[in-house]
C-alpha cells in the first residue's frame, strides 16, 4: 500500500518533502504550486487563531490558571494544521496531529481531574506524557498505513463518555455550551467526511471546501467547549 503524492511539479516549493513522504490522506482540493499548497484549507486555519485572541481575552484576570492552558493549545493547533496544508507533507502532518492531540489531551487531562483521577498537580506530567504517546504513535501508525484519524476519533469518545459519566455532577451548570460543540464538531466531521469521500468535491474552487469547512466549524466548536470547561472549579473534584 502507498499513500498518495501530491500531484507537484519539480520546480514547486514543496515537492521534495511530498514526494519524500507523503501524507496519509487526500483531501479534494488540487495543489497549487506556490507556498500555500491548498489555499481554502490553509487560510481557514485563521480563524483558530483569531479565537486565540478571544479565548485569551476570557481569561485575563481569572485567579484559575489552568485554563490558560487552552490558549497555546489552540493557537499551536490551528498553525500546526496552516502549515500542514500549505506544505502538505507527512512531516508538517505530524504537526497537525500534535496540534490536535494538545487539544483533547488538555480536556481529557481536565475530565480526568473532575473524576478525581489525575491530582491538578500532576495535570502537567500527565499532558506531557499524553502528547509524547500520542505523537510516537502517529509515526507507528503512518509506517504501516493505519488510518491515524482514528486516534482523534478514539480521543474524542472518550472525553464524550467521560462527560456523560460526570453528566450528574454538572447539573448545575450550563450544559448547553457542550451541546452546541457536540453539534458543530458533528456538523464539521461531516463536511469533512463529505470532502474526503468526493460526495462534495471541487478540487479547483480554493474558496469553498468541505475540509475548510471542518476548520471553521470546528474552531467554534472548540470555543464552546472551552466555555463548558471553564465554568469548573479544579482545585477540588468534589465541585465537578
């Protein structure tokens, strides 16, 4: 089995990195020959960024610095997954995945914290060691073409399965931001799905894609959940 390469000429940017490894899934916008290798799915990515700000702005004189933590992981996040797209290499790639993985493994860290069982004070080592598994784990899957989408897949249930185990300890607090990121990640994987399958699919239209659209509706996904998330208290367990 062989992974797709990027259809580039041999005096374009990235064509060596391409053809040296190229990524394990393609998606239905054509490369362009420039800099930014997939125009809709690189600039899409701006929009993590740009709720960066917001998520900061949250956060300004909060006495609860653990959620800070969601800041750099977003921001890493959406410019891992620019530069995975305007480079579009297995090497950027790997990137992108990280940037996911900061990301479910900063709010399975806090889940686990809610279900008393990770202590605040070893939230760092445990997202550390999260981040370093996951990563290692991309590479083993890559080098015998295992789907590596499967491991946010995985991540993601079980922060779902997490959140409907603490589901009676959150009676108190608004669930409706959890709802809403359910909906539109639901709604993003869609769209996704719809353009790696070819259902919706115009390789030339670098404005409309259903994969930009997994970005952008997964971004505000994202910013609801970080809503849920920050209404806890993780100094004790107890008021999960």
């Amino acid at each position: 089995m062989k992974y797709n390469v990027t259809q580039l000429g041999e005096s374009c940017p990235w064509y060596d990195l391409s053809q040296m490894a190229p990524t394990n899934v393609d998606w239905c916008e054509a490369s362009t020959c420039g800099w930014i290798n997939e125009p809709a799915n690189t600039w899409s990515n701006l929009v993590y960024l740009i709720l960066t700000i917001w998520a900061y702005q949250q956060l300004k004189g909060k006495e609860d610095k653990i959620m800070m933590g969601f800041v750099p992981a977003f921001f890493f996040m959406g410019l891992f997954s620019f530069v995975y797209h305007a480079s579009y290499n297995f090497f950027t790639q790997w990137f992108d995945f990280v940037g996911m993985f900061l990301m479910t493994g900063f709010f399975i860290s806090l889940n686990l914290i809610r279900l008393g069982k990770l202590k605040r004070m070893n939230f760092l080592k445990f997202y550390i060691g999260f981040n370093v598994f996951f990563g290692a784990l991309v590479i083993i899957f890559y080098l015998t073409y295992v789907p590596i989408q499967s491991l946010v897949a995985i991540q993601a249930l079980f922060l779902i399965f997490s959140e409907v185990k603490l589901r009676h300890a959150t009676q108190r607090k608004p669930y409706k931001p959890f709802i809403i990121s359910i909906i539109l990640i639901v709604m993003a994987a869609t769209f996704s799905v719809l353009d790696v399958t070819r259902t919706m699919c115009d390789p030339h239209n670098h404005f409309f894609q259903g994969h930009a659209l997994w970005h952008l509706l997964s971004a505000f996904s994202l910013a609801f959940a970080f809503k849920f998330y920050a209404q806890f208290d993780y100094d004790d367990a107890s008021n999960a």
